[in-house]
C-alpha cells in the first residue's frame, strides 16, 4: 500500500547514457514533483505538474524531461548524463499546490560514473 | 527573496535527553510552515504544520512553536529516542508561490 512509489531505487550509470526514473503515486492527489538532493542533504525542487500541466520548472538543464500520461504518474527522463546529476531524486504527490502536505517517495540514489 | 535559516546544522545528544531545533524564515506573504523528518535513506515525512493563528502543536513527543511576528519556530523533541536520529527539515509556504522553501535541515543524532 505504498503511497509514492518511484523505481529503480538505486542507478549507476556511465556518463554519457540515458536513464528513466518512474513515479507513481496512489494517493488520488492531483499534483506532482520531482526533487533532487544533493550530497549536503538539500532539497530543491525541479518540476511540478498539476493535473498533468507543467507548472513549476525551476531552471534544470533540458535534459531533464518530465512526463506525466496521467495524474497518478510523473516520470523523470534524463539524457547524456553527467558527473553532476549524481544525487537522489525523490518523487512527491499532494493535492493540490496551496500547501497541504507533500508525500514523498522512498528515493531514487542515482550515480553517474 | 524567500529563505529558510535552519540552526543548529547538526547536533549529537544522548538517549532520554531533549533537544530544540530552530528555524528562521523570511517567506513573505505566510501561509505555513510545516517540519519535515528524513530518516537516512528514506524519504521526508510530515510531522507538523503550523499557520499563521497556531502558537504550538504536538505530535507525540514532538512539540512545534511559531513566532509569526518574529518569523521562527522551533521544534522541540522531548525524551529523545534512539530512532529520533534523522534530518529535520523546515519548509515554509508562501501565500504567493506554488514553491514551498525548503530548509537545509538539522541532522540529529541520538546517541545511546
């Protein structure tokens, strides 16, 4: 009965490659994030949709690209990787965007070598 | 610009002890404020929202005050356990952003 559930868990890739990151939420919320957190444990917000409309994306390098087919999920793709997208992106739901409480996923430890 | 100032950056106690944390901010128009516990490898979860009205909430042994005036809250952890070692993160909401602020977090480690 997990609420957020995202895959794979844990990712090691070579630079250069491109890797998907699934999200799927089972909450009923209407809006979902991808977050990444860096090594000194920051969280930053990198997308945000909201009934399937991009609404929030805070200057990530269009290498990222988001997908959501529907309002359950929200998928991060990432091209031509770098030694700098090493981190952990955590995937997150809420309903609606006026502050009720986000529920995160478990994490997704990517490391690129 | 919106801003959350967490303090301390880590702290060590002891089992059975207490502790606060603190949390200045700087969003500006305030909806609410809500702490955040990371457990290691695992993903943040809600332990208390605070709005505008609200002085004090508890949530077992966790205790969150909010100064509107002064612009901070602290998080007050009473009879510390062992599994009370995680990062505790601040995130303030904006009345004017979709983007909540989020804190650099405390890491806490209890020690037996």
């Amino acid at each position: 009965d997990t609420a957020v559930s995202q895959t794979p868990k844990y990712l090691v890739t070579q630079m250069g490659n491109d890797k998907s990151i699934k999200c799927e939420q089972n909450l009923g919320h209407d809006t979902m994030y991808w977050y990444k957190q860096d090594s000194k444990k920051f969280l930053k917000i990198m997308f945000s949709y909201n009934n399937k409309e991009l609404i929030i994306n805070e200057t990530v390098p269009n290498r990222f690209s988001p997908k959501s087919p529907d309002k359950a999920h929200l998928n991060l793709h990432i091209n031509s990787l770098e030694l700098g997208d090493s981190a952990v992106y955590f995937c997150a739901s809420s309903q609606g965007t006026g502050g009720n409480t986000i529920y995160f996923g478990e994490g997704s430890w990517l490391t690129v070598v | 610009k919106n801003q959350v100032e967490q303090s301390p950056q880590s702290l060590i106690i002891l089992e059975g002890k207490n502790c606060t944390l603190q949390c200045n901010y700087t969003v500006s128009p305030f909806s609410n404020l809500r702490w955040y516990k990371q457990d290691t490898g695992r993903g943040p979860v809600s332990l208390t929202i605070m709005t505008f009205s609200e002085n004090t909430k508890s949530n077992g042994r966790y205790t969150a005050t909010l100064d509107a005036d002064t612009k901070q809250s602290s998080l007050h952890i009473t009879a510390s356990q062992l599994s009370d070692s995680a990062s505790y993160i601040c995130v303030v909401k904006s009345g004017g952003s979709y983007i909540p602020t989020f804190g650099r977090g405390t890491s806490l480690i209890v020690h037996p």
